[in-house]
C-alpha cells in the first residue's frame, strides 16, 4: 500500500503499523456489554480486495489486497495484542484491542458494518501511548469491496 504526505511519519515503522493495523467499522446500542470471542470478530471473505483508506496524513488511497483464510482484520501484523472486546451494534460491531510494540502502546478501537462477502465499512481510532510525535490520537476510515476469489500472482 502506498500513502502521501510527510515521507519521515508515514514511513516510520510505528506509521505502517498503524496503517496495517487500519486494514482493519455504526450505532452504539446503550447498554451493550463488552466480551472478547474471537469466533466473532469480523473476517472478510478470502480472495482480492479493494481498499478504500482515508486518513488524515496520506488523504484517500486505494489499494488492493489479496486475503487469505487466517484474515486478523483487527490485529495489526507482527504486534503484541490483547484478545478482542467486542460490543455489538444494531447493524454491527465495536472492536477494541491494546497492542504493544518497541514505540509504545496502542488502542485500537474499530467500529465495522457490512456483510465482509462482497462489502465493509470500517472506522478505525487509535491512541498511542506514548504520543507517536505530535500524534496522540488517529483515525481512518476503511471502505473494502470484493473483487473476486482469485488474486493475481505477486499481490500483497
């Protein structure tokens, strides 16, 4: 995938932790209770996807990704997360997640609707502890869209 903006931050490895962490979306009902099963947590569908991202730094991007059946669309990769809170929406889910890495901490709470056949949204918030620079809070937003089962040779 590749982002715009200031070359130093987005290529830092803490800024693609989070943008991978990104390749991670509705109304909170009152009330609902937090608990981690991961049998829960949404997967898309295996095959090649479009993604996509608009953040604050890069703006909007677009890139396609091939998925696989172990999908982790809430962990970022290579990093040391807890298992997932999850808290259901009328038309989706809330998933929280801490994560550790050599830069800190991260909160990672992404709100996720769709079907993850052929469509999701995602809103992803993430607060670093310490502060990545001047950063102590980010959001992106994710629109994924199926494209088809089989992912041409070389795709990420």
């Amino acid at each position: 995938m590749t982002v715009g903006g200031d070359a130093d931050l987005c290529h830092s490895s803490a800024m693609r932790y989070i943008l991978l962490g990104a390749v991670l979306g509705a109304a909170i009902l009152p009330g609902a209770t937090l608990y981690a099963a991961a049998d829960n947590v949404p997967k898309r569908k295996p095959g090649y996807w479009e993604l996509t991202t608009v953040a604050p730094l890069s703006g909007m991007t677009k890139s396609k990704v091939c998925v696989g059946a172990d999908d982790d669309i809430v962990r970022p990769e290579g990093s040391d997360c807890s298992e997932p809170e999850l808290t259901p929406l009328n038309e989706g889910i809330i998933v929280t997640v801490v994560c550790t890495s050599a830069e800190g901490k991260q909160i990672i709470s992404s709100t996720f609707t769709g079907d993850f056949q052929t469509r999701y949204h995602a809103i992803l918030r993430t607060t670093f502890d310490p502060p990545l620079g001047a950063i102590s809070r980010m959001g992106v937003n994710i629109d994924g869209k199926y494209l088809g089962p089989d992912c041409p040779k070389g795709a990420p």
